[in-house]
C-alpha cells in the first residue's frame, strides 16, 4: 500500500513538473516570428544604428538596399500562385539571418560616428 502511494505522489509531482520544465526555454528570444515581425525588427535595428551613430551613412544605406530586395523578394513569392510556401519561407529565413549577421557586422566595427 505505501508503494502505490509512493508511486501515485511520484507521478503527481512529475505530471506538475513536466510542463514547467518544458515552458521555460532557455532562450526567449529563440521563438518563431512571422515574416513582418522579423521585417519590423531588422529594420529598427538598422534605423537604431543609425540614430545611435554605430552605423555611418554608407553602411545604413547598403543595409537598406539589401533590406527592400529581401522585402521585395517576400513581396513576389506571396504574389505567387501558392503563396508563401515552406521553402519560400526557409529562403527568406536564411536571408534575413544574413542580413542580421551584417547589421550586427557593421553596428560593432568602429567605423560609425560614435567611437
């Protein structure tokens, strides 16, 4: 009898612990986005840069240009006859992870107005 008991609060603690554990993502800033969120970001990014002098005019203006080909691109692949698929998708993920790994290039290379 005190073994079923034992068993039954073992399962009840592991039932409670279980989703907790799984709800806490290590890394918050990891969850999905939708495309213009991702757009939003980027672009706040690359305009904070400027604002703050960590990017100098020509940088900002190259990283612009990228961005309206990028959203140019989205534009056409949801003018196509499917729409957005997965693979779509997956390019534009790979394309805006580039142009990320570049804001953050240009942000830190000491060549803006405020070092």
């Amino acid at each position: 009898m005190k073994k079923i008991a034992i068993l039954i609060a073992s399962l009840g603690f592991a039932a409670t612990a279980l989703p907790v554990a799984a709800s806490a993502a290590p890394y918050p800033q990891a969850q999905w986005q939708t495309v213009n969120q991702r757009q939003a970001n980027l672009y706040n990014r690359i305009d904070q840069g400027i604002r703050s002098g960590a990017l100098n005019r020509v940088e900002a203006s190259r990283l612009k240009a990228e961005f309206r080909q990028i959203a140019n691109l989205e534009a056409q692949y949801r003018r196509s006859r499917p729409g957005l698929t997965i693979a779509e998708r997956r390019d534009l993920d790979r394309r805006f992870d580039r142009l990320s790994a570049r804001i953050r290039i240009q942000k830190h290379d000491r060549q803006g107005g405020r070092y």
